[in-house]
C-alpha cells in the first residue's frame, strides 16, 4: 500500500475517481456478518446474499476471508471495492511476515485495517463504502478478539459478538439473547447461524440457508489451530438443524426472563 501510494496511487481503491452522478450508484453490495466470541477462539460468519438496489444481484456470494493464518475479515458495504480490499490487506500482511520473519500482531493487523479503510472515504462519501469485520485468535493474550469498523476507519474492539452490514440490527438483537461466555466452538456455529437466520427473516437484503439451491451461510473458526472455514456438509447440517426447529419454533429459542 505505501509503495502504491508513492508510485502509483491511482491504483489504490479509494483513489479512483467516478464520474459525476446523480443519485445513488448501483453496485452490488454485500450484507450481514456476524462474529461471536468463545473460550479458546472466535467464530465469523457471513450470509450469501448480495443486492443491487431492490435486486438480488447474486446468491452466493462470498463474505468471509481468510487474512493469515490466525485472523479473517467479514465484509459488508461495496462488494467489489470490499474483495479488492482484503486481497490487498492478505498480500500486506503476508509482505510483513516475509520482510520481518515474524507475523505482525492482531492488534497491529487491526490498526492496519483501518488505515486502508479510512483510505477508501472519498468513495464512502460517494456512496461505495466498505465497513468490514475483522476477527482473530490473539496468540499473545490466548483468546479470540472482535474489532468493527466506521467508514472513516474508526476501529471499536467488541466483547462477545458484533455484526455488521444491513442486517445487524437483527442479528445483534440476536446475538444479544444467545450469548454466553461459556460457548463451545459447536454453539458458537449454531449462535451466528440462528443470527443470521433471525436477519434475513427481517432484512430482505439478507439471504437465509437456501435449501433448494443448497446455499448455506460461511461459517469460520479461528483458534489457536489457526483459520478454519466449516465444509459444506458441516455448515449445511448446522442450517438444516436450525430450519427445522424453525418449523416448530419459527422466532427461534427463547431467551430466559430472568
């Protein structure tokens, strides 16, 4: 990113510039993601879903990305901007590694992230804004971390969960009644795919599991073992288990009132 900026910076994201419009542009965007925090890791998971204006301009869509070995970035707002992003942060931080021998910390990888997003606020204020999640086992400290984004790159460290894209709201009202600080890896998974679930049933922006086409949301995690992204078959049987209860439970599990 510095040797772009000083050579040839019409070629970074956020420096390009679009012709004069009137009204919104139409791009593609991405919608929900969902990270949720538990002992020994962190789980992020992101919908399939991307919209055009009132359109659904594609149906899987992928949302979540490794960025090394221990950390991964969920990505709502301009797909297209949002993907070129994260190949640039993955190539940034895989440069760090092989200048310095050593991988850059999870804090460091946060702050690095936000400068390259707090780049992009000239196309943000244009209507082609990126605000990712970024997610990642801290090796130093030996627990999984969650850090969420602004437009103009203002980074917030989450406990627990956090959500992001046109969908958060609901996912967070769900995440907010499911969390526990107890959560096994296999909870976890089940939690942001009830998220998920609970967004698209009041986001239309926000793709639910699509049975017919077998389409399932990406679910990740990240441990101490390093990124893993579930298969297929483990991702659909987590959905399938979900939809199910839905049939008998169709608001999902019920919070205790006390």
């Amino acid at each position: 990113m510095d040797f772009l900026s000083g050579h040839a910076p019409e070629m970074l994201p956020g420096n390009r510039s679009t012709p004069p419009l009137q009204g919104a542009i139409e791009a593609p965007h991405g919608t929900t993601i969902v990270a949720v925090t538990f002992p020994g890791g962190v789980v992020l998971a992101g919908d399939r879903r991307a919209t055009m204006g009132n359109m659904i301009a594609q149906r899987d869509i992928e949302k979540v990305f490794p960025a090394d070995e221990y950390s991964a970035v969920g990505i709502a707002g301009t797909a297209g901007l949002a993907v070129e992003m994260v190949k640039l942060f993955q190539l940034e931080l895989e440069h760090f590694e092989k200048v310095e021998g050593a991988q850059l910390s999870l804090e460091g990888k946060a702050n690095r992230l936000s400068t390259m997003i707090r780049s992009n606020l000239a196309m943000a204020m244009q209507g082609l804004a990126v605000v990712p999640v970024f997610a990642g086992y801290d090796l130093d400290r030996g627990k999984g971390r969650i850090f969420s984004y602004d437009v103009t790159g203002g980074r917030s460290e989450e406990t627990g969960y956090s959500s992001t894209g046109s969908g958060s709201v609901f996912a967070r009202g769900s995440l907010k009644k499911l969390y526990r600080d107890d959560l096994t890896e296999q909870d976890a998974t089940t939690v942001v795919v009830q998220a998920l679930y609970d967004a698209a049933d009041d986001d239309s922006a926000t793709g639910g599991p699509d049975m017919a086409r077998r389409i399932y949301p990406i679910v990740t995690v990240i441990t101490e073992d390093g990124f893993r992204r579930l298969t297929d078959d483990e991702s659909s049987a987590i959905a399938r288990a979900v939809v199910e209860r839905r049939l008998d439970e169709p608001d999902g599990p019920r919070a205790a009132v006390l």
